[in-house]
C-alpha cells in the first residue's frame, strides 16, 4: 500500500489548499505517510498514521491510514485496538478487499465468528481470488464445528494461491478435526516440503504426529520447530509449549514440566501453558500447586473455560463443592475459543470438551444420590503408583413396561464381585427406575473426581435414538407420550462427565438384549424432523469430547454396533459371562483381555454376537494391581 498512500497524500495536497490541509509543509505529509508505510517497526508505523490521522486529508487517505494503523495493532497483537480503526477505514472507503480481511482476522481474535464470516464474505465479493478471506472463513467454519465448509474456503484459496503452504496446514488441522489422520499427515508432510526452512511447519506436523499417537515422531518435529523458530515470533515459547504437550500425552511428565517450565520463562504471559502445566501437577498428585497455575492463567485469561473447568474439578475433589459450582458454572458461561495474548504471539484455545466435563460435572452435583464414596487422597494414590480406581456397576432386568430380562442382575453381581475382589471401589446398583440410574451415575461421576482409571460397567437394555445411545431404566414408558430421551441417561453425556486428561476411562455395556423397542413410537421434545429408533447401540462417533487427550477411553460393546446382544440360558449372558472369567486375570492387557472374550462370545453363539470395541487410549491399561 506505500505507492498507494504516498500518492493520494500527494494527490490531496496538490487539490487541496493550505487551510484544508493544516499539519504544515508537504515535508510533514511526506514523513508521516513514510512513516505509515513501515513495515518493520509497527510504533513507529501507528505513530506515522496517527500524525496523518490529525491532519484535514480526504477520505480516500484516511481510510488508508486507519487501515495501516489498524494493521500495525493487529501486527502487536493488539486486536481490540485495530478493530475500531479497521472499522472507520470501512466506513470510508468500502471497495477494498483487504480491510475486510484485516477485519476478519481482528474478530478471529476478539469473536464473534459471524463476524468473521461476514466479513471474509465481503473482501471475497470484492476480490475472489483473496486467499486470506477464504483462510479466515476456513478458521470461522472450525469454530462452529462446520468442518465441511471450512474444507471448502481451504479448497477454494489452494486452487489459485502462490503461497499455499500455510493453507496446507489449516486442512491439516481440519483432517485433524475430522480425525482424518493419514490426509493430516499427506497436507502436513507438503507443507514442510514447501517450506522447509520454517520451524511452523514442522510445529503443525508435530501436532499431526501426536494425535496418531506417534509420539517419537511427534517430539523430533517439535524438536525441529524450536530449533528453527517460527517467523514473525519473538521467541520459541510455542514450540516448548507444543512439545510440552506431546511429552504429557507420551506421560512423560518430567519431560513435560521441564518445556512448559521454558515456555513460561520464555513467555510468562501464555495462560494456556499455565493451564496444562496445572495437569501435570495433578498428575503428580500436588494439587495446590495446580490451583495456583489455574488462578494464574484465569488472570491472564479470564475468559478460558479451560481453567475454571479444571480448577472446579480440584475443588470437588478437595470437597469445597461450592467453589466447584462455582467454576463449572464460570466455565459454561465462557466461549467455546479463547483468544489469549502471550507475550511473543496470540494463543486460540478450543475450551469445549472442558465445558461439556463442566457441564455434565455441575449436573451430577445436584444429582448424586448422597456423599461420593470416601476416596483416597490424591497425593497418596499417586505415590501408590497405582492410583485410585472407581467402578460403577449396574444391572436392569425386572422391566415393568417392556418385556424383563432374566439375567442383567446377575451379570452386575458377578462382575461387581470380580472388582472388588481387583480392589476397585465399587458403586453396585441393580434395577433402577430413571431417578436411581440418573443418581447412581451422578454419584459415580462426582467419585471419579480423584480416580486414575473409572471403570462403567452395564447390563440392561439399551437403545439408539438418531444415533444416539441411551440406557434404559426399568420404568421406561414407551406409550409415545412424553420425551422419553429425557428419562434415559445417554452415554455421550456420561462419557462428558468422566473425560479428563489424566484419567483412563473404561465403559463396558452388555445392552440391546433382544431389544423389543426399536418398533415402538417414539416422541423426543422439540423434535423437529421423524426420529429414527433403531435395534443395537450405534458406533460412537467419538470417545467423548477430549477421548484422544489424556489417558484415554475404551468403549466396549456385547456386539457390534446395530445388532443385538443375547442375554443367555443360563444365569448369565454369553458376554458377561466371559468378561467376569478374563477381567481379573493379572497380567493381562485390557484390549489383550476383549480379544479373549470376543473369541468366547464368538464361538458360544456361533457367529450370531461379535464383541466390539473402540479404543482412544495412549497405552497399555491393566485392571488388575501389580502390572
């Protein structure tokens, strides 16, 4: 824009007279529009704009200098200042593509999304080939959770861009998303090819390489991005702060703490980091030391729901559950992604899997049928070297509206006792009306509150609602009168309230035994559209918000998804049956120990019931003590 601005300055002072024009001589305008045009100090660029700013120039120059102003704020990370001056520019000057952008990019930081789209929508109506437009809608679009369109802006600005590298690594952030790893990996892998030499790009293929799980990988191309730096950062704090992550998810947490210790010190400012710094200390067990980082990263991001999510949890666990509510609720009430300014950069910060745990966390505090079980501190089950470990075990047969099943409360008993016998903690419920289960899994979900691993186990009957799955209580009504989906507890919220980053999660359901409901009416409140009940429990589409952070999560099903599960002849089920010969065996792998009992069930019932199970954990889990 420098040809551009020193132009109209000319222009204007030739057209206009010396009482239009009341800064001084044309040496002023000249300096101050020099000065407007810099690209490498952005003070003295604002200062430069400002001058021209006081100055009597036509609209056409004004709306050039806010806007370069507008530029140097968001070049200091400070997008609340350029927002005002990006918007005049607009007001003034409304055909030029790149204020519209520059607005976009302003919003990215300080939300609304709409906006963002908005105006990415106006700079590509100006300019269709505007590939920071289209970057900005991608960005937007993956906010909401509209991966689709957002692939769509990325597709669009690859097909005419002369520097697609970067572009290449939003799609691989939204293969990511889309838990599309090997594209992820194909976009990550071009874009180090295309720029070799810049350490962001091996910071995106780290990411990639730590959400396959392939931590080795991951650490060396983080490795990589500290030693070459990211351009346009003062310092390397991100890549300590991302290879800090890896070492946590690897559970590494020496390694861990020692990067998100240089990333703070680089960047004290980084509220993020505080965040996930605080996850190792609970790991380690010290959870006074991991409010402390909370309350630092709340100060310096009061609008992470992250850290009031978190920082609630430690409080429940503390049992001051009034401060939980407290934070749960803070957590809730903030947005989804948190724009946080460090000292050498911004951070965007996607809070939702925290905000459902928050959610389902601050339900299951008004739900829970009486005191959690008494738990072990958790600075001693971490010095256990075990953890502590909390089952809930529950059992449905005695049906009042649909056909009873003979044989769930005898599964409950025999895999409750095998627990027990393991040293779990053991929640044992059978027969539940709708308040009993939703009360007995709150209780269960409030007790996992200083667990290492939780472990959900149920027989019953169980269904799937467009594709979502509930579990049915025995009082179930299915006379198409009232909003049946409110009285079933649904296993995506139960896995919300469970997810944590330093907790495994193990959900077993022996359910959809012989399932009588699947032709029954259905009425769902606020439904808009048919309702598509069908037999079986449907494939998840995930584990859970967070279920490839952390520890992870192991879904297990009696059969695979779809088709029914057989509740048996004798007393108890072909599945649980198998599972209570195998959960306790010691040295046994718990995917080790699903394969055993998937070829039992296999072979009892003649191919009729496949066992199935679906996995986000980062490594080998053992149910039994001493492995």
């Amino acid at each position: 824009m420098k040809q551009a601005l020193l132009f109209f300055v000319s222009f204007a002072f030739c057209v206009f007279t010396a009482t239009a024009v009341t800064a001084g001589a044309p040496a002023g305008l000249k300096q101050a529009a020099n000065a407007c045009d810099n690209k490498d100090d952005w003070d003295v660029r604002i200062a430069g704009c400002t001058q021209l700013l006081n100055m009597k120039l036509p609209a056409k120059v004004r709306a050039i200098a806010f806007k370069q102003r507008g530029e140097g704020y968001l070049a200091k990370h400070q997008p609340d200042q350029a927002l005002p001056d990006l918007d005049q520019s607009a007001r003034l000057d409304s055909n030029v593509a790149e204020t519209y952008t520059d607005l976009a990019s302003a919003y990215m930081f300080l939300g609304p999304d709409d906006q963002v789209i908005e105006n990415a929508n106006k700079a590509i109506r100006i300019d269709p080939r505007n590939e920071k437009a289209y970057s900005a809608l991608a960005q937007a679009y993956k906010a909401k959770g509209d991966y689709d369109r957002a692939m769509t802006a990325v597709d669009t600005a690859l097909r005419f861009s002369r520097n697609p590298g970067w572009l290449y690594a939003v799609r691989a952030d939204l293969w990511l998303k889309k838990k599309q790893y090997d594209f992820a990996l194909t976009d990550a892998d071009t874009f180090v090819r295309l720029e070799a030499k810049n350490g962001g790009s091996y910071a995106v293929r780290c990411d990639v390489w730590s959400e396959r799980s392939e931590f080795e990988n991951a650490i060396a191309d983080c490795s990589k991005a500290i030693e070459l730096g990211i351009p346009k950062l003062a310092n390397k704090s991100s890549g300590y702060h991302d290879r800090g992550a890896v070492y946590f998810r690897k559970g590494d947490l020496d390694q861990a703490m020692s990067d998100f210790n240089e990333a703070l010190r680089l960047d004290p400012l980084n509220a993020a980091a505080f965040a996930e710094r605080a996850d190792i200390w609970r790991s380690k067990g010290d959870p006074e030391r991991a409010i402390k980082d909370l309350d630092q990263s709340i100060r310096l991001s009061p609008n992470l729901a992250k850290a009031y999510a978190v920082r609630g949890m430690l409080y429940e666990a503390s049992g001051d559950l009034e401060k939980a509510r407290k934070d749960f609720t803070a957590a809730i009430e903030r947005p989804n992604v948190t724009r946080s300014k460090g000292y050498a950069q911004q951070f965007i910060d996607d809070s939702t899997r925290e905000k459902e745990t928050a959610k389902a966390r601050l339900k299951a505090l008004s739900e829970a049928g009486g005191p959690a079980p008494e738990s072990t501190p958790p600075e001693k089950a971490a010095a256990s070297g075990v953890g502590r470990r909390v089952a809930l075990v529950m059992g449905n047969g005695s049906y009042r509206n649909v056909p009873a099943l003979s044989n769930p409360t005898n599964d409950a008993k025999a895999i409750a006792k095998n627990l027990r016998d393991m040293g779990f903690e053991v929640i044992e419920r059978t027969d539940l009306d709708s308040a009993g289960m939703k009360s007995s899994i709150a209780t269960f979900i409030r007790a996992t509150s200083t667990a290492h691993l939780a472990l959900m186990f149920y027989a019953g009957h169980g269904m799937q609602i467009d594709g979502k799955n509930y579990l049915v209580p025995i009082d179930v009504r299915l006379d198409g009168t009232g909003d049946i989906t409110s009285e079933m507890p649904d296993l995506d919220s139960i896995l919300a309230g469970l997810d944590d980053r330093i907790r495994t999660n193990v959900i077993i359901l022996d359910a959809c035994r012989d399932n009588p409901m699947a032709q029954k009416p259905v009425q769902v409140a606020g439904a808009s559209r048919s309702v598509a009940v069908r037999s079986g429990l449907a494939a998840p589409s995930g584990l859970g918000a967070g279920a490839t952070l952390g520890a992870g999560t192991l879904l297990a099903f009696a059969t695979a998804p779809g088709q029914v599960a057989l509740d048996g002849e004798g007393q108890n089920s072909p599945f649980s049956s198998s599972l209570s010969r195998h959960i306790s065996t010691q040295g046994l792998e718990v995917q080790q120990m699903l394969t055993r009992v998937r070829a039992e069930v296999v072979a009892a019932t003649k191919s009729k019931q496949v066992p199935w199970s679906n996995s986000s954990l980062l490594g080998e889990v053992y149910l039994t003590k001493g492995n």
